[in-house]
C-alpha cells in the first residue's frame, strides 16, 4: 500500500536503530539459532545480517526474496511446534498485537519465553498517543465501534488506503496495543524497556 511505503521512509531510521540496540543487546552469535516469529528479511537486512534466521509466520512465504540465510516456515505463534529452548534467540517485531484476543497475545508470549533462551519483542505501546498502524493520533483509545465507524474517513490510512468495511472490521478486532501492566504480566521476570519518543513511551521491547 502507498501509505506503508510512505510510512517506512520515515520509520526505516528508527528501525534500523533498533535492530543495532538488539545487537548490542543480544550479542546474536554467529552459530546460534534465531526464530523470528512473524519477521521476513526486512529488518534483519537493515542491519546487513548475514547468518542463518527462521522466518515464521501464520501464511506460507510468497513474493519475499529468498536468501541464503533465511529458512522461512508456516506455523502459529501461540503454539510453537518447537521443543524447550530449542532456539539460542526468538525475535518478534510488531507482531504480537495482531494475534488477536488478551488469552492468545499471552499464549503468544508463553510460546516465546518458552522456545527461547533469550527472547527479543518489540511492540507498540497503547499509552503513546500516536497509532501507527492507523497513521493516526489518538484514534486507538476510542472504542473499538468507534474505531470501525471513523477510520475509513477520519484516519490517514483510511483516506490513503481506502480499505474496506469488512477489511476494517477486521483489522480492528485483529489489533490490540498492550500497556505497561499487561507487559508485566505476560512476561514474568523478562526486562521490560521503555522506547522514548519526544519523551513518552512509545513502544516497549521484552528482553532478558
């Protein structure tokens, strides 16, 4: 859509910040096993990253360039086909408030905690005033009716996008921002940090 090519000129700096912060972070090496549950090779190219991703996702690959270092497979976040630990890192970016309801968002973050020695997540926060899957500032805290009724013509998305009723219908329902409290309880024990923009929170990242 003209709208996220728009949206990732501006956004594609603060990525790419990001994923060098995860490096640092992290310290991925160079034999160690990463999944990334809802990624594709977008944000590992940012950072030029060259050793081996699994690349999961709900749909099977199409029209993503295949690389050498990425292994794309199907499956469902909220119950991984993996063993314990199996993986050295499991990665997520901007994925787990689109799993749909509270029970399966902490599902999603049960499967990750459980799969990973270390986990990496990264989600917007519900307490920032600007949506950015809307485009949109403040539209996020109206009621989900609302949000139904208003996005098509009083959102940015909308008026670029023009999605449909059903599209919006269910992209509405799909999407839930998590707050700080629910980051918490989802992620017992994990270290929750604060990303700052203008200084509010704007999206909290899960690690160890």
């Amino acid at each position: 859509m003209l709208i996220h090519k728009i949206l990732n000129v501006i956004i594609v700096p603060f990525r790419k910040k990001r994923m060098e912060f995860f490096l640092r972070e992290i310290n991925p090496q160079p034999l160690g096993k990463i999944l990334d549950v809802g990624g594709t090779p977008y944000n590992w190219n940012l950072i030029g990253y060259k050793n081996e991703v699994v690349l999961l996702n709900i749909l099977p690959h199409e029209g993503v360039p295949e690389a050498n270092n990425f292994i794309f497979v199907t499956g469902d976040g909220t119950n991984l086909e993996y063993s314990d630990n199996q993986f050295d890192i499991v990665f997520s970016n901007s994925v787990i408030e689109h799993v749909g309801s509270y029970q399966k968002q902490k599902d999603f973050a049960r499967e990750l905690c459980r799969v990973g020695t270390k986990i990496w997540l990264q989600t917007p926060a519900r307490e920032f005033f600007f949506e950015p899957h809307y485009v949109t500032p403040f539209i996020h805290w109206l009621p989900k009716t609302w949000q139904k009724r208003l996005l098509r013509n009083f959102s940015f998305w909308g008026i670029i996008a023009r999605p449909s009723r059903d599209y919006i219908d269910a992209f509405v329902d799909q999407t839930r921002l998590l707050g700080y409290e629910e980051m918490v309880e989802f992620f017992p024990g994990k270290r929750i940090i604060r990303e700052k923009f203008l200084f509010m929170t704007k999206a909290y990242i899960v690690t160890n």
